[in-house]
C-alpha cells in the first residue's frame, strides 16, 4: 500500500460529502490552473499591479482568492500645530535609536556614518511636511538636504520626536543617502499620504551592507496611503529590515498605524513587533530578501489581498513569538524563497484563509510549535516541499484547502505532542508527491478529503497502514462521509484556550 495504489481503489476516494467545495482535479484540469496561475504571475510582475489587475482570472476554484471582504481603509491622522526643525547631536539620536529598538539595533551602524561631526535633522513641536523640512534645511543647516526636482536627498539622519509627524504627500518624495549613512528614526508619527520614500543607489564606504531604513518605535506609529517604498533596509528583521514598527508595553503608541494600497520594491520587509491592531492590506511586495511582511508579539493584525512575490532569503509572510488574533487572507503569495506563509514560537488563534501560494521554495504553509490556526479555502500548488506542514502544534483545523502538484507531501504532520489534535476536513488532494504524511504524529481527524486526484500514493509515512481504512471511510453509503480518526489521544477532547494557546 505504501508504494502504490491502483487507481480504481483511488477513486473510491471521491468525497459524495454535500457542500464539500474542494474536488480532486484531472490531468486537463491541472494543467488549465497552472497556466491560469503563470498567468496571475505575469499580469502581476510590475511593481505598481494590484490584485485588481488579476481579478478577471480569479474564476472557478480561484474564485476563493477574491471573495474575502476588503478591510475598510482608515483615515490618516493629522497633528495640526505646525513643527519646527531642529538639529540633535548624532551620539544622542544613535543613543535613543539603542534604547528605542533595544536587541534589534545594529551596533556597526556608526561605521555607516560617513561625516560623524553632522548632527541629525530633528522635528518637534508639530507636524512639517517634506516642502517645509527641505526649505528650512536649506536655510538653516545647508548640505543636509538636496533638492532634485520633486525629490528631496537627505543627507544627513532624520528624528521624528514624540510630539511631531513627518508628512510625504502626493508627488513628494523622500530620498535617504546610503552613501552619507542617512535614515530615519520615527517616534511619532510619519505620514506618507500618495508619496514616495527610498534609498539612494549606491554603496557605503563605511559599512557596505548598509542600506538607509525607517524605524518607528516607542509611541511612533507609520500611516502609508497609496505610498512607494524601494530599496530600504538591510540585515534581516528587526529596526534595520527596511519598514519597522516596533512597539514597547510602557509607551504604546496612541495612534494606530496601517500601510495599505502601497508598493515594495526591493526593500528587505515590513517588520512589525510588538505592535496592536495592525492592518497590511491591498500591498505589492517584489524583491527584497524578506520576510516581506514579519510579525513578533503582535496582537490583532490584518494581512489582506496583498501581491508578494520573489523574496530572495526567506518566507513571504513570518508570524512568531506569542503573536495572535492575526488573519491572514486574499492573498497572492508567488515564488517566494521560503513557505508563503510560516507559524511559529507560540503564535495562537492565527487565521489563513482564501490565499494563493504557488512556486514557494519551502510549501505553502508551514506551522511549528504553535496553537489554534485554522487553515481554509486556499490552494497551494506547485510548491517545492509540501503543501501544508505541521510540527509539534495543537488545535488546527486544515479544511476546504486544494492541495496540488506539491513536490513533497499535500499535508505533512509530524514531532506531535500525544495531546495534538489536528482535524483535517474537505480538503482535496491532486497530484502531490503523496497526499498526507505522518511521523511522530498525535491525533489527526480526517473526514470528507477528496483523494481521487491523487495517486499513487495516499496516506505516508506512519499513516500509510491506514490506507484501507480511509478506502472503507470513502465507500461508506451512510449519507453523512465518515470519519477516521488515527492515533486518537483521550485527551484531544478537552478545550483549548485560544488566547492563551493553552
């Protein structure tokens, strides 16, 4: 049984299950998705495409991919008294940049800053816009910035202090010098309304993985709108990676940010930390290292109908460390180095559904040592490893997923604690290298699975002596499908605290 099945055996298989939406796909049919899903992938290459520009092909099973609900679009918060700019001494603002971001600060930064002596650009006091920073640089403290058409060089560093807010509108944009060592430092609030915020081209003699970034931190919060980010961050997650928000429980933020309908390119990730009721949505990440989107003890986030695509290290979408009530759906994850979406460290009542995960270099999903994520209605195909992968992780339900053309397994569950429970319901199965796979596995509820697409191998691993108890399952003539329980632990039954992962 383990190395094959005959195909008539297979297709007893089929679920009869009323409502089920997955269904096993034939060889025409696999082949008309991939096209359709090369196709999404195309249409989506250039950095200013949203998922509207491939709305007219998400038909038939990738209908699933458009229909969650847009999250509505907050309105940017405005300070009305007017700022003033000021310089600090680089020493004191390096200073503040280590205790903002704690262990996420790089120490070799200093090594970036080319003219020491330059102090830093400082707003306080109230809001500026970009127009009225660069004019009063340019009477106050000449070389700090430079004027280039509707583009403003910076030069040298820029503070954003508590009381005050930096706004980039529509047609501005903000330019930070890698050569000079510039970035930016926000602590209240940074607006970035239509604009535009990069890093220049070049190298920096003084540290050359340097790259300039933006870190929000403390009581600082980030509010981007239709806004264009290329090029930033460098040195993987945390204060460096590009956009970070990394939020702090004695001085949380009393306005809430958000980064919708805007554009990546090139810059390493958005990291989050920390941080409360988040909203990502409708985004286009291309390039960058990644993880394009990275979540540590974040509570109540939305990550929807966002484009990720080619990041070059590492997953497209990170959620660790005791984050939770975090959802994550409509989007369109494509050739990412790493899993479409990754789970792990405590991270608690995690929602994936109606996503698009295609040409990840390590599967679809992949969830490890965490609690209560439900996983439903997406389709993962042609990933390089598995669909789906579990490892030592508790109350997931798997439904209503396509799992196709996978190079490893559709579903991998393996390392379970004895009290694990993982039920896995509806889902259909086509052409993986082998439907569902277990090792070390607790307890796994299957019922109402479509495996008529897949062949020749059902059940692997220490599933695999179940095969002819799945086929009994399958040919049942009750009018409810049939469950079948593997490895059933007396103690799954006993409620799980989703909050608490407990």
């Amino acid at each position: 049984m383990r190395k094959g099945l005959p195909l008539l055996l297979a297709l007893l298989l089929t679920s009869t299950a009323h409502g089920l939406r997955a269904e096993s796909l034939g060889r025409a049919e696999l082949a008309g998705l991939t096209r359709t899903v090369a196709e999404i992938g195309a249409r989506l290459q250039s950095v200013d495409t949203r998922k509207d520009d491939a709305r007219e092909l998400l038909t038939g099973r990738l209908a699933m991919i458009d229909r969650t609900e847009a999250a509505p679009r907050p309105a940017l918060h405005r300070l009305t008294t007017v700022g003033k700019l000021q310089t600090v001494p680089i020493d004191f603002m390096l200073a503040q940049l280590r205790l903002q971001t704690a262990r996420q600060f790089d120490t070799e930064i200093e090594k970036a800053l080319v003219n020491r002596a330059a102090p830093a650009l400082f707003i306080r006091g109230g809001a500026m816009t970009l127009d009225q920073l660069a004019a009063e640089a340019e009477k106050l403290f000449p070389g700090a910035v430079e004027r280039r058409g509707e583009t403003i060089l910076s030069r040298w560093p820029i503070v954003i202090w508590s009381d005050s807010a930096l706004v980039i509108e529509p047609q501005q944009s903000l330019e930070l010098s890698t050569a000079d060592g510039a970035f930016l430092l926000n602590s209240g609030l940074l607006t970035v309304d239509g604009g535009e915020l990069k890093a220049s081209a070049g190298e920096n003699s003084g540290l050359n993985s340097f790259r300039p970034f933006v870190a929000t931190a403390m009581t600082g919060a980030l509010q981007a709108s239709g806004a264009r980010f290329s090029r930033l961050g460098y040195a993987g997650a945390g204060s460096t990676s590009g956009l970070s928000i990394l939020g702090a429980a004695l001085f949380p933020s009393k306005i809430t940010s958000h980064v919708v309908d805007s554009s990546f390119q090139n810059v390493s990730g958005l990291s989050l930390e920390n941080t409360h009721r988040m909203l990502v949505a409708g985004n286009r990440f291309s390039g960058g290292t990644g993880p394009a989107i990275a979540m540590k003890g974040v509570t109540g986030a939305d990550i929807s109908d966002n484009i990720i695509t080619g990041t070059t290290e590492t997953q497209a979408i990170d959620i660790q460390n005791t984050s939770s009530s975090i959802r994550v759906t409509g989007n369109i994850l494509l050739g990412n180095r790493g899993s479409g979406v990754f789970v792990a460290n405590d991270a608690r009542d995690v929602s994936i559904t109606g996503n698009l995960m295609s040409r990840n270099g390590r599967g679809g999903v992949s969830v490890v040592r965490s609690a209560c994520v439900t996983i439903s209605d997406n389709i993962m195909l042609s990933n390089s490893q598995v669909g789906i992968k579990v490892r030592a992780s508790h109350a997931l339900t798997l439904s209503h997923n396509d799992l196709i053309a996978n190079a490893g397994a559709g579903i991998s569950i393996i390392d379970q604690d004895d009290n694990a429970r993982v039920a896995i319901d509806g889902n259909a199965f086509s052409a993986n290298k082998s439907g569902i796979h277990g090792g070390a596995a607790s307890e796994v509820a299957l019922k109402a699975n479509d495996f008529a697409g897949q062949s020749p191998i059902l059940l692997d691993g220490e599933f695999a002596p179940y095969v002819p108890e799945l086929l009994e399952t399958a040919a049942s003539a009750d009018a409810k499908p049939k469950a079948l329980t593997i490895h059933a632990n007396t103690s799954s039954t006993a409620p799980v605290d989703c909050k608490t992962g407990s």
